[in-house]
C-alpha cells in the first residue's frame, strides 16, 4: 500500500479535472497517462457555461475566457439560404478553446496544488477488484504499471479512477460494457485558417441533400469545417474540404494554411456500468457519443466534477462510503440524455431525401419563428438543466408543496439541479474562494417581524453545529425570482452546487435525517 489514496489512469481533461478537485481537498493522488507527450491535436473546442462555472470554482476561468472566442448563434442555411438563427444569451454561451490549451490550463492548476503527471506509464492490469459493488468489502485495488522501458511496478492504492478514452484498459480490466451503435457514415473534419470572412462568434450549418457542412471558429484565425464524407470518399485534405464549401458553403472563403486534419466515425455509446467495487469509469471511458453540440468533453469534466468532492468526503471520514453510489446512477443518466439529444441532431445532419429536407427545413423555421429553442433548449445545452433525481423524499418540502410540481417542470430551483449561479455567487458560496466548496445550507429566512424567526433560527443552529462539514448562510430577499420560492425555509446545496434537499420552515425533521444521511458527524 503506497502513501496514495488514488490513481488516476489518463491525463486529459477530464482526468486532470478529477485531480485537481481531489488535490484541493487534500487528497493525495497519482496521474499517470501513456502517452509520451501531451496531446497537440485540437480535437474537443467547446466549453459550455456550467462547466464555465466549474472552472470558475477551481480559479481558471479568467485564463480560459482570455484564451478562447463565444458563440452568439448558431445558424443554419438550406441549399445556401439564411434557414434560422437560434440566439444564445451572454450567460449561455459556450467558449471555443482547442483542447491541447484546456489541457495545458488544467495541467497548470495540478502543478499549483502539488500533483504531476507521470507520462510514458501504461495499466496492464487491475488485481484484487471487488465486484460486489460495496466499497467496504476491500480495502484496496492493486495496480500492474508498464513504465519506460519496459519496467514493472505493482502498487496497491484505495481507489482508481479510469479516465483514459473510449479504448479504455480501466473498463477493459473490469470487463464492462459498452453498449451503443456505430453510425454508418464517416465523417472529414479540417482545422485552416482561412481567406475571407466569416463570423467570429457563430457557429454555420450549411445543410444541403449531399450531407451538412459544419463550420466553428476558433481562436487565433482557425476554423473548423466538419461534414459527412461526400460519396466516393476520397482523401481528407484542404481540397476535398474546399470543394464542399465551393458546393454547399459560403461563397468566397478559401482555405489557406490547414492545422489539422482527419476522417473519423461517430459512435454513440456507454458503459454498462460507471463504477465496479473502488474502481470508476469517468469521460471516454465511460461514454462517447456524436459531436453535435460539443457536449462530449464538457459531460467528461462534469463526471470529474461529480465523482471527486464525493470521493473525497469518503476518503476524508466526512461522508459514509454509501455517498458514492450515486456517483454511476446520476452520470449515466445524464449521459443518456445527451446521447439522445446529440443524436437527433446528428441524424437532422444526414437528412438526405427531398421528404426529409422539406420536414427539417419546414421544423426549424417554426422553431425560430417561436423563439423555443432560444427559450428551452439553449439552457439544457448550457448545462443549466441538468438535474439529478431525487432518491429519498426527505430531500423534497413535505406536504402538498407547490415546490413538489415545480420539481416536475424545467427551470427553476428544483431538487438535483443546480442552484442559481448568480444567487450562490452573490451569496458567497459559489465562485473563486480560498478552498474548495463546501456543503452549504441556503436559509431563506422569515421576516423580521415574524414571531418565530428567532425560534426556527435557533433550531437550524443547532442542526449544523452537528455537522461542521456545513455552512450556513442567508438568502438575499431578491432571491425568490431566481429559486421560485418565496417560503421560509432552507435549501440544501452540495459541493458541486446541485441541490441535495429543499424544505420549508416545519421540515426540519425532514432536513436533519437527509443530513444524517449523506454526512458523517
């Protein structure tokens, strides 16, 4: 047993996420990765706002806004004419920024908080995993690492962590699945600058009956232009790219100088399982799914996110072991809604018959004529909908609430969404701080001329002074617009900033028995 509390198998975002998150919380981790190098290629561009609030947490975002370009729009044209143009407000905007720079922004917090990574280190093999699912039937993972060289080193740690892409030997190792579909189709994607102009801040959709070109900018001049291999494939190059912008795309744009290039095919799938005894499955490793919407690396970090302020709990004595169990439920079904969601646009890519075109063109005129994606779905790409669901019915206001229906409904506080980011960070326990987030109980408190304000204040004292690993701090009046809630009462908010519990001013039975059970006292 090494004096290390976790493994970390692969040194991408999402891998060096996990770390840093576990490191700042005084976890001591090791990262070892295969490659040689870091990656160059810029493979993953977006970066949606809610992992925008996660890198904020963590104290890169400054560095990740100076070095990236938003997107205003997106906008999509049918044989060459405008078709619709779907808007996203300034705090739903998602940032380009070439993977190979969020990589060398997240290696520079992992050196600031005291971690590395050990290049040219393979996994061979994972011994003495449990598959029973309970963390306390062992007391470890034993590790077999090839190093440089061809050396061989066993180390046995407490917990690995597998963040090392869809050809994953972690998920190998456990024997899991990883079920889905492959999509017929290839796909050509090139990374040029360009001669010409283009829009700095949209993302273009050039559909036509032969297949969709996709064109994303990107820092320092680049595009990115993406489509369906044409018919006869051919080689994947500025020619081939150029003919089909010179056929379907923008008129008089050239590409000049090429950065990047490659034919891929886009599979959509998921492991059977996210996590077997110590060892968990985050990133490529445990999913992978089409391009459309750029949702593949930010559902990687959001899984870092997830899995590492639990884990640490865990490790640290401040939760029970039975924390970790909602770490596969939560991600997975979250990953299955992007899957769905990043399938059915892709599929609106590969429209090809005159039937097929006239109802997705016919589709997206109405949408942009009602505004509904702008209204409903540009939030769920921004991360701002993601919830998780409820598993106790301590974590809802008991009674008829009318909290309880708002649950069901988009928008809003609701139970396993996140709180308000502008509320938590006016509220000052969301954004850059001197630690890491903390568990955080939300009090809308009752008015000063109540005459049970001190009584209940009293009470919520109390509870918390059992459980230090809690803040207490008090909602702003003008947070009722933002939460939808106007009743004294409380709102429980996890490290990540999803909500854990909500209740009213007579739940605090209801409160202190959800405390008891994802805290340890």
């Amino acid at each position: 047993m090494t004096d290390v509390d976790v493994l970390v198998v692969g040194a991408g975002p999402t891998g060096l996420l996990a770390a840093c998150e576990l490191l700042r919380r005084g976890v001591r981790v090791r990262v070892v990765d295969r490659a040689a190098e870091p990656m160059r290629v810029p493979k993953a561009l977006s970066l949606w706002p809610r992992v925008l609030d996660i890198l904020e947490d963590l104290g890169v975002a400054d560095e990740i806004r100076r070095a990236s370009v938003p997107i205003r729009a997106f906008s999509y044209f049918s044989d060459r004419r405008p078709l619709a143009s779907f808007s996203f407000a300034e705090d739903l905007r998602a940032r380009q920024l070439p993977q190979p720079e969020t990589e060398r922004i997240l290696t520079g917090r992992l050196r600031s908080l005291g971690g590395k990574i050990e290049r040219g280190v393979r996994l061979l093999a994972l011994d003495d995993v449990d598959f029973s699912g309970r963390i306390e039937a062992t007391d470890g993972v034993t590790a077999v690492l090839e190093h440089v060289g061809g050396v061989l080193e066993r180390v046995r740690v407490p917990f690995v962590i597998g963040a090392d892409g869809a050809g994953s030997s972690v998920r190998g190792q456990l024997g899991i699945g990883f079920q889905g579909t492959t999509y017929e189709m290839s796909f050509a994607l090139v990374d040029s600058r360009i001669e010409g102009r283009l829009p700095r801040d949209e993302i273009l959709y050039y559909q036509a009956p032969t297949g969709t070109l996709v064109i994303v900018p990107q820092p320092d001049g680049v595009h990115r232009f993406l489509s369906v291999m044409p018919e006869g494939g051919g080689e994947v190059g500025v020619p081939m790219m150029q003919a089909l912008v010179d056929e379907r795309g923008p008129r008089g744009v050239r590409l000049t100088e090429p950065v990047w290039q490659t034919e891929f095919r886009v599979h959509a799938r998921r492991a059977t399982e996210f996590r077997r005894g110590r060892v968990f499955l985050m990133g490529d490793a445990a999913h992978v799914h089409s391009p459309a919407g750029g949702q593949g690396m930010n559902n990687g970090l959001q899984d870092a996110h997830n899995l590492g302020w639990k884990l640490a709990a865990v490790i640290r004595g401040e939760s029970p072991a039975s924390l970790l169990d909602g770490y596969g439920p939560e991600r997975s079904e979250a990953t299955r809604k992007i899957v769905r969601d990043t399938d059915v646009q892709t599929r609106a890519w590969m429209a090809d018959s005159r039937g097929r075109v006239l109802a997705r063109d016919a589709a997206f005129r109405l949408l942009d004529r009602t505004g509904a994606v702008s209204r409903f779905y540009t939030p769920v790409m921004a991360g701002r909908r993601l919830a998780y669901a409820p598993e106790r019915d301590t974590q809802l206001p008991g009674g008829r609430a009318v909290c309880r229906l708002r649950g069901r409904l988009s928008g809003g506080a609701r139970v396993g969404g996140t709180f308000p980011r502008r509320t938590a960070v006016a509220s000052g326990f969301a954004g850059p701080q001197d630690g890491p987030p903390r568990w955080t109980l939300a009090l809308r408190a009752p008015a000063a001329g109540s005459a049970w304000p001190n009584a209940w204040l009293t009470e919520i004292g109390h509870i918390a002074a059992r459980w230090p690993q809690i803040a207490v701090v008090h909602l702003p009046g003008s947070s009722d617009a933002a939460t939808g809630c106007g009743k004294e009462g409380y709102y429980l908010v996890r490290p990540d900033g999803h909500i854990a519990a909500h209740g009213h001013k007579n739940d605090l039975n209801r409160l202190e028995t959800e405390l008891g059970t994802v805290l340890a006292r």
